[in-house]
C-alpha cells in the first residue's frame, strides 16, 4: 500500500479567539483512523474548546479543521471559506461521537 491514509482528525493553525483573548494559538495535530489521543492539561488551557471546535459547536477564527478528510463547518471556494448551512453541519457532525464532561444524559439516575 503506497501513500498516506486520510487522518480521521486533522488541525492546522487552528486559532481560537474570546472576548479578545486567544484560548488557542496555532494548534497542529492529526489522529489517524484507530489511534487514541488523549487531550491533557490544566483548567482553562483550551482542551474542551479544541473538542467544540472539532465538531464546529465553536467557530474557529483562523486554521482549518478536517474530520476524514473534509472540512469541518466550511466549504472552500478557491482561498474563500464560506460557512456551511446548519443542515450541513449537522450531516458532518453525525460522525462525530462526543461526550461532554459532567454530562448527565438522565440527571435523576446514577450508575447504581
């Protein structure tokens, strides 16, 4: 097998700006198909709003994102991004398993 297999999650010079304050600078990085990642450091430091932004629940302002080889929240039009409507996030995002932290899917019930 020659070439190089489309990574599952691809980041380049993703940029991530709120209230003026840049939570991510320039992130780079690319999982292949069966790797596991682990995203690891401090409160604050960006890691859920990496994950946000994977799955375009956050916007990116600068860098691209692709998940199995598509852009993720955008179609490009020559060196244009244009914004994809909802129903097409939503279709990309159906890939896309996410568990948020603290999430209680039946708040009234435990693992017990």
């Amino acid at each position: 097998m020659t070439g190089t297999a489309t990574p599952s999650v691809a980041a380049y010079q993703v940029i991530k700006r709120f209230h003026g304050n840049e939570i991510l600078k320039g992130v780079d990085m690319t999982v292949q198909r069966g790797e596991v990642v682990c995203l690891i450091g401090p409160s604050g430091s960006g890691k859920s709003t990496f994950l946000r932004c994977i799955n375009h629940l956050e916007k990116i302002d600068g860098g691209a994102l692709y998940v199995d080889g598509e852009l993720m929240g955008y179609r490009q039009y020559g060196e244009k991004l244009i914004e994809l409507n909802e129903t097409e996030i939503a279709r990309r995002r159906a890939g896309i398993g996410m568990v948020f932290q603290r999430f209680n899917l039946f708040s009234h019930m435990t693992a017990l």
